[in-house]
C-alpha cells in the first residue's frame, strides 16, 4: 500500500507471497511425480502414506496463509498509527485480477487473499472510529495529476512518466493521489465502467485544453511551458495521402475510357 506522499507499507508483502507460492508449487510438482510413480506400480511403492498425504500439506497451506494476513495487519496497524487518519479513501478491493501475465506471475497473484485486506481495513475503521471509503480503481495509475491526461503509456512497470506534459512520479503515488481526488466525483462513481471512466477522464483533459489551461510541471517556469496538443499520426496521413492519390487516378481513368466511347 502506498499512501499521497508516497510512503510505501507492507513492502515485505511481495517477498512473502513470492516465498511461499513458490514453495509450496515444489512442493506441488514432487507430489505429482510420486502420484505418476504409485499409478504406474502401485503394488511396489510402500510410500504413499508417508509422503503423500494430506494433513501435513494442508498445514503448510495455512501456515502461508496466516502469514499473508499477518502481513496485512501489520501494514494496516502501522498505516494507521503513523497517519491516524479520520477518513481512509482506497480503491475498490473487491476487484478481480486479470491475469494476463506470465505463468510464473499468474500462479503468484492466483495465492493473493481477495478481499482480505478490505476486510481487515473495514474492521479497523470500526474498532479505531475513522471512516474507510471506497473509489473507482479505473486508470488510477495511468491518468496524469497535474494534467490529466490518461493513456497506458504513462506508466512503466513502477513508474510514472506522463507522455504530455512530463510528470514523472511512483505508480502507486499517482494512483494515491487520483483516488484522493476522486472521492465524491457526481461523474465517476464506485461501479461506473471503465470504459465510460476513460472517455470521462479524456473528455476533461480536453476541455482543458480548449479552455487554454497549461500543463505544467513542478519546476517549470510557464516561459517554458507550451499548450500541449496530441502528435500527428503520420502513417494515418500517409494513408490518406495514398488513398487519395489512387482515387484521382481512378478518376482519371474512368474518364478517359468515357471518352473513348463516345
């Protein structure tokens, strides 16, 4: 979790999660080649009762667990005694994740406890009397904080570059600070698509471009500082370039072979 400025908690939970998962996926593959190993002669093998049961498996399997959501706790007891806040806005946890990663990663995230940390920050808000909302996720890391602008370009693995005017910042700070903004916006709700959350998100970045509000950056003098517009797509104009060539030759020739026959 990372907060506005950028203050990062429960960073061993990757190193946890990573630990575990890959054990117990070891462990998984010996499990299954012992399994081969009984099916092909299962009158020769006298181990299977010792090395492949389940009791002892399954208690490794809630070992990991229980440390995942003592991780959590901690990173959410020490959030909230550092900061002591009376409102916690977060994105909407209830989320699913796409797993569109490699097979390494997927199998990681697939031992992720969804909704744990909800949970966890739900009952806080109760026993320590803060109030915990939350906010749409979509495009929180990707739209820029000074300009506005969102594209997935912006963000690099875990930084922030804004292709227009600059920015440059944490990922998750970004995406702190978005959310922060976006509680209580009439347009983006909680369950808005994010389809509708992009075209409204680009729709005020290009307002504020008609309107003739600068891009800027911390550090920039507003000499410095130029109305943005997006790049020309060349190879959309080539293309244009093209068809129109082709067409006035068509022309060209449909009328000459007109006056051919007449």
């Amino acid at each position: 979790m990372t907060d506005t400025e950028g203050v990062r908690y429960g960073k061993n939970f990757g190193k946890l999660l990573t630990k575990t998962s890959d054990a117990l996926h070891e462990k998984m593959q010996k499990r299954n080649k012992l399994h081969a190993i009984h099916k092909k002669t299962p009158q020769k093998t006298t181990y299977k009762k010792c090395n492949l049961g389940y009791q002892k498996f399954n208690r490794k399997k809630r070992a990991a667990r229980a440390s995942y959501e003592g991780e959590i706790n901690r990173a959410i007891n020490e959030l909230i005694t550092s900061k002591n806040p009376s409102l916690l806005i977060t994105e909407d946890l209830r989320h699913l994740f796409t797993y569109n990663n490699t097979k390494v990663m997927n199998r990681r995230l697939s031992s992720w406890l969804r909704g744990k940390i909800q949970e966890r920050i739900s009952f806080k808000a109760l026993a320590k009397g803060f109030r915990h909302e939350q906010v749409n996720p979509a495009y929180g890391s990707q739209s820029c904080p000074e300009c506005e602008f969102v594209d997935s370009k912006n963000r690099i693995q875990d930084r922030f570059v804004c292709s227009y005017c600059g920015h440059e910042d944490i990922a998750d700070r970004v995406a702190a600070k978005n959310y922060a903004r976006r509680f209580g916006d009439p347009e983006i709700g909680q369950y808005t698509p994010y389809s509708q959350v992009k075209t409204i998100l680009l729709d005020r970045f290009h307002r504020r471009l008609e309107v003739g509000q600068l891009t800027t950056v911390p550090g920039r003098t507003l000499d410095t500082v130029e109305l943005v517009h997006p790049p020309p797509d060349r190879d959309a104009t080539m293309r244009h370039s093209r068809k129109r060539s082709y067409l006035k030759d068509r022309t060209v020739t449909q009328r000459a072979k007109q006056d051919e026959y007449v």
